[in-house]
C-alpha cells in the first residue's frame, strides 16, 4: 500500500531550488513511490474534533526551471495520512503555534507528525539548548535590562539575541566600548516586555557556526560549518556565511551525545544542532536546513535516510 505523506510548508513558489531541504525530502518521497499531499499553514482546520486540512496531491522534480506540479484542491481528515512532516519555518508565532496545536490532533487521529508536535510546543530553539548546560557557553534568558547590562559588564563581548528568530536576524554582537548598549537591549526586549537570550561572545564563529544534523537519534557524520561573510559576526547562510562541510570532531559528538536521550524522550525525529568552537548554541526542531549542502557535499541522501526511518516506524506504529 502506498504511503501517504503530507508536508506543512511555507508556499512552494517562494522556495530555493538549489537549497531547500524540505524539497530533498520530496524528492526521497517521490523516489520511494509515496503520495505527497502539499498544504500551507492557513490550509489546517479542525471541525467537530477532528483534524482537517485543504491539500493539493504534488509531484516533485529535479528540474530548477520546473520542479512541481499540484494538483486540484481537496479537503482530507489529516488521520487519513500516514505522516505528516511539519517544515514551517519561524518564527514560532501565534499562527505556528495554532498550527502546531491542530497537528497534535492529526496525530491522535492516528498519522505520525515530525517532528512531535508536543515537543514543538515544548522547545523554543533558543531555550531547549540551555537544558544542556555543560554543553553551553555563559548564558542569560532575561528582560530586566539591569541583569542584562550586568552580563554585559561582567563578559564584555557578547551576543544578544530574540528568542524567535531565524536566519541569524536581530543577532547583535555589543563589544565592551559600545555606546548602543542600552537602546539595543530596548529594542530587543521591546522597552522590557519580552524575554530575550544573551550569551557570551564566541571567537570561534570566525571558524564557522556548525550545523549538525540528528536523524532519528544518530547524528549525521559531517556537519555545515557556516562561515561568516566578511565583517559579519553571524553564520547563518541567511546572512551571507558561506557553508563548508566538515566531520565531526570528538567535542561534537560528545554533544550530541547529552542531547539525543532528550531528543528521543521527545519524539524528535529531526534536530539540527549549531556548535560554535566547543559550545552548543541553539537546537532546531522546527524546520532544520543544510540538507542540501551536505548532500551535495559528501555523496549523502539525508532526506532519504529520514524517510527510512519515518518507514521503520510506520510499520511498527
């Protein structure tokens, strides 16, 4: 019996052909002979109970200049599905969130949602990494500007950061002399009302800000270090870096290894970690990337091994 396979995205449109992950994942659906039901976060509904969503059957193709075809509108019960793949990508709002919450149904209507989402709701990306304390550099989650301008004052050289953002956005690296202290923590804090992340400064990023990818409880063997631009401070390839694939040193896989029981406690299927020098700093379970590039890199089908793994667990579910 064929598969069915949904798969919660921003538009298809808007994706890059040369770099997006959930197309890798399509692609290892397509090979694998499973249907694919396409559906947008505004397309989920829940009526008398129960989880629906409007979807389009899609086809996938490794062509840049024509790489998917949807078909007719229809409206489904999302238990009719054997796994949905939840790939929207923050920031972690009040329509993910709401998302989130009626995909918890589909899967107690029976289809299997990765990654959890329970543990979606549970791990804000920022806050699941400082769980992990002996893996992490100096960190503060606050919006008291008086404890966030003591941190400062104590380490000199550090990152603020919002809890919600992605593609390295509103990072803001403040140095001992800077004069922008206060308005930055302001802005980020909005005058104090929201929480936000400061951690120490890591002068490692120049090396890179490593993504390492975790499928189904065993890391991936090669991790994306993402390289800044010149004069930047973030890695992110959002913000310019440059991605170089390399193994994973002995520290990483240390790392991974105080994560991954949490990871399988919750139902984590998915997971990318990003280690700056010796220290874990974030751990994405929304819509992780890098796929691609690792791909590409080291000969690697990952969207394809966590559909193996996605099988496995179906026959046993």
């Amino acid at each position: 019996m064929t598969i069915k396979l949904g798969i919660v995205m921003d538009p298809i449109h808007t994706i890059n052909y040369k770099k997006d992950t959930s197309l890798a994942m399509l692609w290892a659906a397509a090979d694998k002979g499973w249907s694919i039901y396409y559906m947008e976060a505004k397309d989920l509904y829940l009526q008398n109970g129960k989880a629906h969503a409007f979807t389009q059957l899609l086809n996938v193709y490794k062509d840049p200049d024509h790489f998917y075809d949807l078909g007719e509108e229809q409206s489904i019960e999302l238990g009719e599905l054997d796994v949905i793949l939840m790939r929207k990508d923050p920031p972690f709002d009040i329509p993910f969130m709401h998302a989130t919450m009626i995909l918890d149904q589909a899967q107690r209507d029976g289809a299997i949602v990765v990654n959890n989402p329970k543990a979606l709701l549970e791990c804000n990306e920022k806050l699941f990494a400082t769980q992990f304390p002996q893996c992490c550099p100096e960190v503060l989650v606050t919006r008291r500007s008086d404890l966030l301008k003591a941190f400062h004052k104590e380490h000199k050289d550090v990152i603020f950061k919002p809890l919600d953002g992605m593609g390295g956005s509103s990072i803001f690296r403040v140095k001992e002399d800077d004069s922008n202290v206060s308005v930055i923590i302001e802005t980020l804090t909005n005058m104090g009302a929201e929480q936000i992340m400061a951690q120490k400064y890591i002068p490692e990023i120049k090396d890179g800000d490593k993504r390492i990818l975790i499928v189904d409880g065993k890391p991936i063997p090669y991790g994306l270090s993402r390289i800044p631009a010149s004069g930047e401070t973030r890695g992110n390839l959002a913000a310019g870096g440059r991605g170089e694939g390399r193994p994973l040193t002995e520290r990483e896989l240390w790392i991974c290894d105080q994560v991954i029981p949490t990871l399988k406690e919750k139902d984590l299927m998915f997971v990318g970690l990003d280690v700056i020098g010796d220290y874990l700093t974030e751990i994405n379970v929304t819509s992780p990337t890098c796929v691609r590039q690792l791909d590409e890199q080291f000969g690697l089908n990952i969207g394809m091994t966590l559909l193996d793994a996605i099988e496995a667990r179906l026959a046993t579910h």
